[in-house]
C-alpha cells in the first residue's frame, strides 16, 4: 500500500469518527456540533453575547450557514436576537438561560 493511500485511509477513519461523534451528540443533546461550538463561543464572550459576523469569523464559516446555525438555536431558545442598544443596525446574539 503507497504513503499517500494510508494517508487517505486514516483521514476517511477521521470524518467517520466525527460524523459518529456528531450523529451522538446530536441524539444526546438535541443540537449540531456548530451549534455546540457556536454557544461554547458565545459563553466565552463578555456578557455572553457577540455579533453574527464574530460568530463566522469564529466558525470559520460563511455567514448564510451562520444565519442558519443561530435561526435553529433561536427556536430551540438557547439563544436570542438583541438590537445593540447604541447601534440599531447591529444584533446581538446572546445565550438565554435556557
């Protein structure tokens, strides 16, 4: 077997591995691993909120799959919407207590 096709062999173990974990944590918890990863981000920011474009700049994600993630947390209530109080054309995106 060549270097390059173990290479791919181990990768393939890889994203099984996470599409497993994932697949868990979604059955577990009722939420993605973005979702996760995006509300473990908001409680490390100050007053547990931050701005949609910190969350993809984060998430290393574009910002309609973003939207996307924070529309589905919305509904669940584990996060919400907040017009910043000196700039009405920004949203906060903040944890609820849930």
């Amino acid at each position: 077997m060549t270097h390059s096709s173990e290479i791919l062999i181990d990768i393939r173990k890889i994203v099984r591995s996470i599409n497993l974990e994932s697949k868990r944590i979604e059955k577990d918890f009722g939420i993605s691993i973005p979702q996760l990863l995006c509300m473990n981000y908001i409680k490390s920011c100050e007053g547990y909120q931050t701005t949609h474009k910190e969350l993809t700049i984060y998430l290393h994600l574009n910002s309609s799959t973003v939207t996307g993630i924070i529309n589905r947390l919305e509904k669940k209530g584990f996060i919400a919407r907040l017009p910043k109080k000196d700039d009405k054309r920004v949203t906060n995106i903040a944890l609820t207590s849930f």
